[in-house]
C-alpha cells in the first residue's frame, strides 16, 4: 500500500486524501471487507488524523490542543472505538496510547480493588478509556467507589504535573457524564479533553 505522506528531511508530510485511503485500506484488513470509511466522517476522521500526527499548525487552525487528549464521543455503533483503534497505526512511539474499556477496569475493581485504580489513575502510561459510562452496569453490591470517576481524577492530576494526557469514548453527553461522575470530575474534563463529537444523527455501522 502507497505510504499517504512523503518524508523531507525526516518530516513527514501527509496528504489527507491518500490517508482517507490508507485508512480505509488498512480499516478493511484489520477489520473486514464490510469496513468502509464514510465520506460523512470525513471531518472527524480529518480533526483526530492532525491530532495524532502530531500537526500543531492544523491542530491550532481547528481548536485542538495537542496538550490535551480526546474525547471522542457519538452514538452507539458510530464508529468510535474502531477509529481510534486503527489511528494507533499513525501514533508515533512517545504518544502512542492502550485502549482499555472501562468495562473490563470495573471488572478488574471487582477482583483487586484498589489497586486498580493506581495502576490506571497513576502510571506514566497513556490510556484511551473507551465507553466512559457502561461500567456503570457493573457496579457489585457493597462496591460504593466510582472506580472510573477516581481513576479520571488522578488522571488529572497526571496531566497537571507530568503532561501526560489521556483520551477517552462515550456515548454520553456533557450532562450526563457529569451525573453519573459528580460535579468534580466534568469540571475537569474540559481541561482535560479536546471534544470531537459525531453528529447524534451518525449512522450506526453496525447495521
Ligand atoms: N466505517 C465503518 N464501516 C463499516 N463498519 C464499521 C465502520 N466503523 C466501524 N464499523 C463496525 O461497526 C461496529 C461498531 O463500531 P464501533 O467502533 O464499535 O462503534 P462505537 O465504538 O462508536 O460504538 C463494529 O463492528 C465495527 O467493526
Ligand atoms: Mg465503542
């Protein structure tokens, strides 16, 4: 497959077009014949491509911070988690990030407790906390603590002293989020998080 950009002095230089290809390509190949790039997500897709390269010039015309991590959030089956699953292809080594559902950190609370939320609220690691609000369906009996809404905000005190961001997907919005993490948790999370929203109408692709 045609590399979507070309190098100059160790810089590369992307063209959108060919990468809306590329990744469209390389989506079918990881993902199946049936994954097909919409030209209606174009924008998204544009928006989280000069973030992930790292394109402070574009970053900067279209309001993100590269400072900051993401937010992706739309309806269910929009395409979120696939998305940002294949853009760790064009991450580079330093800001690369694990995909972790949130769902299966609850589960880990359940077993370890704690620690778990060290181990993901205090790590040099960089996360995308995928589906912020299902783990709610996952709180046991006895099991008080919002793992999550802990996690968040020792991920904000990560970001405040050493930089380091974090990304996250969700179906919900601003409102809901915050009744489901408290007042102390979406007061951050504009600090925290560049917002890139599907439209509520984006077509489910899992049909
Ligand atoms: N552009 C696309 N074309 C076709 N199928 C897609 C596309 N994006 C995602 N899918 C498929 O649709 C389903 C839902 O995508 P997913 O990324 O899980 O959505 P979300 O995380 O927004 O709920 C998955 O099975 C995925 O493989
Ligand atoms: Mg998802």
């Amino acid at each position: 497959m045609e590399k979507p950009y070309i190098m100059q002095n160790g810089v590369r230089f992307y063209d959108f077009k060919k990468t809306f290809t590329y990744l469209n390509a390389y989506g079918k190949h990881k993902l199946g014949e049936s994954f097909n790039l919409k030209e209606e997500d174009a924008g998204i897709l544009y928006k989280l491509m000069i973030y992930t390269i790292r394109d402070e010039k574009s970053c900067d015309k279209h309001g993100l911070d590269l400072n900051k991590g993401i937010l992706l959030t739309g309806p269910v089956g929009c395409g979120k988690t696939s998305l940002l699953t294949l853009l760790k292809h064009f991450a580079y080594i330093e800001t690369n990030y694990t995909m972790k559902s949130t769902r299966d950190i609850s589960a880990e609370f359940n077993i370890d407790g704690y620690p778990t939320i060290f181990k993901y609220g205090k790590t040099h690691k960089i996360y995308c906390f995928d589906d912020l609000g299902v783990e709610q369906n996952m709180k046991h009996f006895g099991n008080e603590c919002n793992t999550i809404a802990e996690i968040l905000l020792h991920r904000y005190e990560l970001l405040q002293s050493q930089n380091i961001v974090t990304h996250a997907t969700t179906n919900l919005n601003a409102n809901e989020l915050e009744k489901l993490y408290g007042n102390r948790v979406r007061s951050r999370l504009r600090s925290m998080f560049n917002l890139i929203a599907f439209p509520q109408s984006a077509s489910d692709k899992r049909k």
